[in-house]
C-alpha cells in the first residue's frame, strides 16, 4: 500500500512538473531568447503568407471586375448605337407621314 501511495505521489509530481513546464511555455517565461524569436518569425510568416493570399483574390477579383466592365461598356455601346438606329428610322417614318399628309 506504502508502495502504491509512492508511485502514485511521482506521477503526480511528474504531471505537475509537465504541466508547470507547459504553463512557463505559454506565458513566456523560461523561454530563450532563440525561442521567443522564432515564434515571432513565425507569428511573421503567416501574417505574410495570409496577406499573400488575400492580395492574390483581390488581383483576381480586380482581373475579373476589368473584363466585366468591358463586356458592359460593349453591350452599352451596341445598345446605343440600336436606339440612335430606331430614333433615326422614326424621325425618317414621321417626316414621310408628314409629307403624305401634306399631299
């Protein structure tokens, strides 16, 4: 029983003494000067590559949005050269009922 007690009471000091280790870790404390600088190089690195990312979407979506716009301003141009067209072929319609009424 003595025994028992003993083995439990140095797996309690070694988990105590793991977790302590961790708690230092996470707080920084303990920690090299190697240590606290490569977290931070690393902390720098995912900035970056998010930033990355996000610069990448935003020039696809820019691409995209240009093509588009262009698209438009053809589709807007066609309109408009219809709608001179059928003003046109009115004004020519109301100028021939015009001269048919006069005779």
């Amino acid at each position: 029983m003595y025994d028992a007690i003993n083995d439990i009471l140095k797996d309690k000091r070694r988990v105590d003494k793991y977790n302590m280790e961790l708690d230092d870790k996470v707080n920084d404390r303990n920690v090299s000067d190697f240590e606290k600088r490569q977290k931070v190089k690393n902390e720098e690195r995912k900035i970056r590559i998010k930033l990355e990312k996000d610069l990448d979407s935003l020039k696809k979506e820019g691409m995209y949005l240009v093509d588009r716009s262009g698209d438009e301003e053809t589709m807007s141009k066609d309109v408009l050269d219809e709608k001179l067209a059928l003003e046109q072929d009115l004004t020519d319609l109301n100028e021939a009922l015009s001269n048919e009424l006069e005779l």
